[in-house]
C-alpha cells in the first residue's frame, strides 16, 4: 500500500434511511416534492399525490407508521440517496459534475457559458416557449440517438378536450416533444414518469425539471443510489422562483376572472401572470394575488437557476423571443455546439441581454435566502452577512 493510499480518509458508511429523511428533508419543510426519493425506493414502499395540497411524497408500510420504514430498519438507504435536499446535498452535487464547490460569487451555481438561444424551426419556435429551446434540444437529441426518451410534464385532458393541469409525462419522439411545450408554473414532478419509461423500455432519458428536481441526477450519482441514476444522460433545468398549487385555477382564476382552466392555450410571466385564452383573449394577473397558492415545496428552494442541470434555461430578460441558456458542463457545451453546426439553433452572447444575466443573479441570491439558518450551510454561501 502507498503512503497516498494509507492517509487517504476511508468512506464513510451511509446508513441514513427514511426516518431520517422524514424528520429532516419532509416534516422540517425542506421537501420540494421532486420524487426523487419515490423513484428510487425499490421496494415500492414511498407513496406520492400529484394533487392541489400534496406534491409530497408519503410512506406506505403501516406497521412502523408514517415516520419510519421497516427496509430502512434491515439497511435500505435508497430514499436519502437521492434526495437533493438532504444533509450536504448542493456541495456533493457541485464536486461530482464540476469537481469543486461554488464560490461565494457563483450566486447562481458554477457555468461555461451564457448564451441567448432560439430555435431554428419555425414550428418549434411558435410551439416552445421563449424560443423554443427544450423542445429543440429534445428533439435533437431524440433523431441524434443520444437519448431514447425525455420525462417531461404534459397537460392532463377532460372529457371536453382541454384542460391545464400539469402531469409527468414521457415523449420518444418529435410530436410528443412538442405535446409537452409549453411553461404551465404548477408543479409537476417529471421525475415520476420514470416508471412509465421503464415500462417502454427506455433506458437513455433527458429530464426536463425544475431545479429542485435538476439535482436529484447528480446527488444519486454521487452517493451511488443504484442502477436507478444510470438511465439519466441529459439534464435540464428550468429557471424557477417558485410554482403554484392547482387550486389557484379554480380559488382565483375562475373564481375572480372567470377564466376556465380548460379553456386556457398558453401562460407566461413577465412581471404579471399572462394567459391566453382558446377563445383568443389575453388577460393579466397581478402575480401578488398569486402568492397565497405558492406551493409550501418552495417555500426553501435555494436554487432558482436550476444549478446542477447540464443546461439551464428561461425566459428571463428584456430578449423574450430568445431562451436565456446557462451551459454548465461538458456534455451541455457538446449538445449546443453540436446543435449549432447542425443549423437547429442560432445563438448570441448573453451580454447582449446585461438586464437578463443581472436578474437571474439577483432572483437566484433572493432564493438563497430561503434557505434556513439551520439546514446544511453550503446552500447560503456567498450570501451577504446581515447586521
């Protein structure tokens, strides 16, 4: 044995498991609700409601109730594995894409590259939102073979057709890609149509996620979750402040406005809440009458700029026909070179857009001081020391 090799620290054992995941991540109110620990449980034994009020996940086993899981008794670690929100979850996140930590002035994580980006093809670009960027990328990667499925969300339908409330979905090719276009600002969690690409056979994803559920790759990667993570090839991330409960489409929407959520074609933010109606019609909302629904998984979130994504994106800045792109690692860069040469987007340095970048520094500072004083400290570094 070499000297290097005998001072080296030896691992630690992980022997964390649901009851500590439930006191520290669930009921403390750190949870986010991005399933991570649902998917990779293989026992089956971690519920999860994709409904107003819930979007946490629940364990099922009833002899040891909801605080304590018996296969987590016998040695089971796989839930706190993959949770992106528990213990040091953003520094081993930072160490295994980029082998180092984020510094105090990487407010919105650690990057190669801003850029301004839109879609080349027109129906992409009409489709997508703030140019078309994720589906374009899907897409590519899809007639590429580089992935042979995306989880991302999809509108749930009703009887008449319609309807807005978001759902994990998974889309293989291009129509499907574009089903799924769209910002909806409820929640979804896409990391719950694993399953659902398991079933198809699919075994090369790209997720498409809020930040929350960006991280959850990395963090599984990084504490070795299983063969659960090696599925994950692409992640994106989408650039995030908070999201809303469904409920806000009935309690204000239609109770105030008197819009139908299922009659509703398209959302956006831009300092109001933005919707366009089946019948034509445009309304804004102010988005402080929005608050009240904000969903209790945000209510800590640190991260607004989606930091452990391969590539980030949102329709932040005074550009709003162009994606803001954050391009974080190597396989993010070879995906956009790639796409460029290939002529499906067309890009432009994101100092063109000084107003974008200073906001996205500003919201992701803002999100960093959600993160309580007496969670893991790494997520409020860099923040300033108040007096």
């Amino acid at each position: 044995m070499s000297t290097a090799e005998a001072t080296k620290p030896a691992r630690v054992r992980w022997t964390h498991q649901w009851k500590e995941l439930y006191d520290e991540v669930i009921n403390s109110g750190l949870c986010t609700g991005c399933a991570g620990c649902v998917i990779a449980c293989p026992h089956d034994v971690i519920g999860y409601k994709h409904e107003p009020g819930h979007y946490k996940p629940f364990h099922l086993e009833e002899e040891l109730g909801e605080t304590n899981c018996g296969h987590g008794e016998k040695g089971c670690t796989s839930c706190t594995r993959a949770c992106p929100r528990f213990r040091d979850w953003e520094t081993e996140a930072d160490e295994h894409l980029f082998g180092r930590v984020r510094e105090d002035d990487e407010m919105a994580g650690i990057y190669k590259d801003i850029l301004l980006v839109r879609a080349k093809d027109d129906g992409v670009y009409e489709t997508g939102q703030d140019g078309g960027l994720v589906s374009a990328i899907l897409i590519w990667s899809l007639e590429n073979d580089i992935i042979d499925g995306a989880l991302v969300s999809h509108l749930e339908s009703n009887e008449a057709g319609g309807g807005w409330k978001a759902i994990p979905g998974v889309a293989t090719n291009r129509d499907e890609v574009l089903a799924g276009a769209g910002s909806r600002y409820t929640y979804s969690a896409n990391t719950m149509a694993f399953g659902q690409a398991k079933e198809q056979g699919l075994s090369r994803l790209a997720l498409v996620g809020m930040s929350c559920q960006t991280s959850v790759a990395p963090v599984m990667w990084h504490r070795r979750v299983g063969k659960v993570s090696k599925p994950f090839k692409l992640n994106i991330g989408l650039l995030c402040s908070k999201s809303f409960d469904d409920s806000m489409f009935d309690e204000l929407f239609a109770v105030k406005y008197g819009l139908d959520k299922n009659d509703i074609v398209k959302m956006n933010i831009k300092g109001v809440f933005q919707v366009w109606m089946r019948d034509g019609s445009y309304h804004e909302i102010n988005l402080k009458e929005c608050h009240a629904w904000t969903r209790e998984g945000c209510l800590h979130c640190p991260d607004f700029a989606a930091e452990h994504a391969d590539i980030s994106t949102g329709g932040i800045g005074n550009e709003t026909d162009w994606t803001l792109t954050v391009v974080r690692t190597d396989l993010g860069r070879a995906v956009i070179e790639a796409m460029i040469t290939d002529g499906v987007i067309e890009t432009r340095p994101g100092d063109d857009d000084p107003a974008a970048i200073d906001l996205m520094q500003r919201l992701a500072q803002k999100s960093r001081e959600r993160w309580p004083t007496w969670a893991n400290p790494t997520a409020r570094v860099g923040l300033p020391t108040r007096k």
